[in-house]
C-alpha cells in the first residue's frame, strides 16, 4: 500500500490580461461600445504625431514605425500611462465597486462607527453580498456570465471522497481516473492500491485508519486472484483511494466552487486543495478572483 499527499496542477489557463482583454471584447459587443476598447498604452506624440501607428492588421492599427532616440518614449512608441480598458470594464460589470460600497456599510464596527446591522447578521450579509443575493444589490446585478468565456484546466490527485464531492458541480468537465477498467494488482500499479494521506490526532487514530485500508487491500488483492474483475473487485475500495481527475472549468464557474469549497463549512479535504488553488489564481488574475471571500 502506498500513500500520497493531495496535490493539483494547472494544466492550461490563458495569461491573465489576454483572458480580459477577451473577455472585454466579447462583452462591449453587448453594449456596442467597441471604441472604448484600450490597452493602456498612449501613442508617443514625438513619434507619432497624428495618431495612428501605422499599417492596419484586422481593423487594429500596428506600430510601424518609432523613433529610437525619442526622449519622450525612448523607442517604445507608445507611453504606459493608464490601466488597459478591460480592467475598468471587469470591475463594471462584476460590480466590483458596488460590492466594496456595501461591504464597508455593513461592517463600519470595525472602524468605531456605528454598525448598521447586528454583528452576528454581519458575515451573512457580507457573504450575500458577494453571492449577489442582498436586496440592495439586486437591483444591479453582476454580468458574470460574460466569465464563462474563458477556461481554465486544472489535474487533481485526490481521494475518491474529494472528486466525489467535485462532480457535483454540474457546470465542469471532467475525465477521470476508472477503477473499473484499471487492475491495482498489476506492476504499473506497484500491485498495490495507493490512498490520500489522512492526518489524525492520536496514534491510536492513525493504526485503526492503517490497519482498515490494509484490510480493503489484502481483500481487493484476494478477489483479483481468485478471477474476479476489477470492476466488481473495486467494490471493496475505501474513499480513501487514490483518484487522479482532471476539471475544465469557465471563470464563472471557478467562481462558484472557490465560493463553496473554500468555506469554513466545505469539507477539509476540499479546503486543503482548494483555498491554495484560489490563492494561485488571484495571483494568475486578482481583478477576476480577488474579491471572493
């Protein structure tokens, strides 16, 4: 028997500011506001003094030409002096600013101020105002679905337990390691089965829990022999077992999960995972996952 940390691996995400510049693409089609679409970047008025750069590639002007020993841009042809568009844009419609705006009305306490509702409704509230369920945030909801233009795809070596509580999200993709068709007694498999470690608190704890798993083994392994095929043989199997399963989720629905499954009331196999997860992809993309709590 062998046994494993948890672990996850991003296998595919898109580079943070193409994944909003897409999606700011796709989103001022709605509003027919295209010409407001911008990357931040102003044009060199020494090198470019009537303000277009050049040639034009799929309606989108392309520098050309610069001057080198500009001493305004030093080259560059263009000079960073604001955010790209798409970060105005997604805190638009995430509603981002609305969200601080009742965030901090509902938890003046903390500042000395008077609290306008009592302290122990003040997490509920907090939290209906990120999952867009307050009454006063209703009436302006997010554009979320605009996120589900973007995916990310991400590998998992968990328990049987963690995916099994995974798949009940209903808007992800997944592909999944089969026990009915992989025979843990085989060399590849080391012909043991391996399982997630499982931490405890006693030592008394910790010999139950071993001594438990190398039964399901020992018994797994004896049906194998006597002809039975793993896929009635995984019956005996604990939760514990080893499972490597891949997710392809939109930003949308990332969302949610980290909403669900990095609370204080998920499972703590889910937490485990799932809040470092999180915590990757605010750094990947903070202005998408930055204000979840």
């Amino acid at each position: 028997m062998k046994i494993i940390e948890p672990s996850y691996e991003i296998w595919d995400c898109p580079d943070g500011e193409e994944a909003l510049a897409k999606i700011e693409r796709i989103g001022r089609e709605c509003y027919k506001s295209e010409d407001k679409i911008s990357n931040g970047r102003d044009l060199c008025p020494k090198c470019f003094p009537d303000g277009k750069t050049g040639h034009t590639v799929d309606g989108v002007y392309t520098i050309a030409i610069t001057m080198p020993s500009c001493p305004v841009c030093h080259g560059a042809g263009s000079l960073q002096n604001r955010e790209p568009s798409s970060h105005a844009f997604m805190r638009m419609i995430l509603r981002t600013d609305r969200r601080k705006e009742l965030t901090k009305k509902y938890t003046k306490q903390f500042t000395g101020e008077p609290a306008p509702v009592k302290p122990v409704r003040l997490e509920e509230m907090v939290r209906e105002i990120v999952n867009g369920t307050l009454d006063s945030y209703r009436d302006d909801p997010p554009h979320d679905g605009l996120l589900e233009h973007c995916s990310v795809t991400v590998h998992f070596t968990v328990s049987r337990g963690f995916t099994h509580e995974l798949v009940r999200h209903r808007h992800g993709s997944y592909a999944q390691e089969s026990t009915r068709y992989c025979n843990y007694s085989k060399g590849k498999f080391g012909s043991s089965i391996t399982v997630i470690k499982r931490s405890f608190e006693l030592e008394e704890q910790i010999e139950a829990w071993m001594h438990g798993v190398g039964e399901i083994e020992s018994d797994y392994m004896k049906l194998i022999k006597l002809g039975v095929k793993p896929e009635i043989a995984r019956d005996l199997l604990t939760q514990a077992t080893k499972a490597s399963i891949t997710l392809t989720a939109n930003f949308n629905s990332l969302r949610n999960f980290f909403r669900k499954r990095c609370s204080p009331r998920a499972h703590p196999d889910m937490r485990a995972l799932m809040i470092p997860f999180r915590d990757e992809m605010r750094q990947r993309i903070p202005i998408i996952f930055d204000e979840l709590i």
